[in-house]
C-alpha cells in the first residue's frame, strides 16, 4: 500500500528518522534538502540514504530510505519496513 502525502518539509520530518551519529556522513537537515534538491531536478532517477542504528520505543533500530523518481512522480521507500509514500507536489 502507497501512502499519498503532501511534498513539504514537515512531511518529509515526520516519515524520516534519523541517527545522530556522529558517525553519519549526513544529518537530518541535509537529508532532507537532498531529497528536495532531486526533487527539484525533476530526472528519472533512485538515491538510497542510510541512517545509523537509533532508539525507537525502547528499540535499537536502524533504517534506511529510498527516494525513486519516475515519470514525474516521487516515492519514499522505507527499509525494512517497505512503507512507501507517494510525495504529491503542489503546483
């Protein structure tokens, strides 16, 4: 199943979690404008961005995201979950 959200910052918050690990090559923020960045490129294209292991509910949990853009239409994909979002973009 694909959850539709809104493309926005706040959006894009609350469905990554991520590690602040030092050892992170990448914070939140930059994440974050990564995605917004390709987004806004607008080509065909699939990135994979890895966090370290954090605490989720007493759960030390690690997790990893996938952004695919296709045809104009962009998707988070969470592992290993497999959640997906459809971010919809407002003209």
């Amino acid at each position: 199943m694909i959850e539709r959200i809104n493309l926005n910052i706040t959006n894009l918050r609350k469905i990554i979690k991520w590690s602040s690990s030092r050892y992170n090559t990448q914070n939140k923020v930059e994440v974050i404008e990564e995605i917004l960045y390709w987004i806004k490129k607008g080509e065909d294209m699939e990135v994979r961005f890895g966090t370290g292991s954090f605490a989720e509910k007493g759960n030390l949990v690690g997790r990893a995201y996938t952004l695919k853009i296709k045809n104009v239409k962009y998707f988070i994909i969470l592992y290993p979950s497999d959640r997906k979002y459809e971010l919809i973009k407002k003209n």
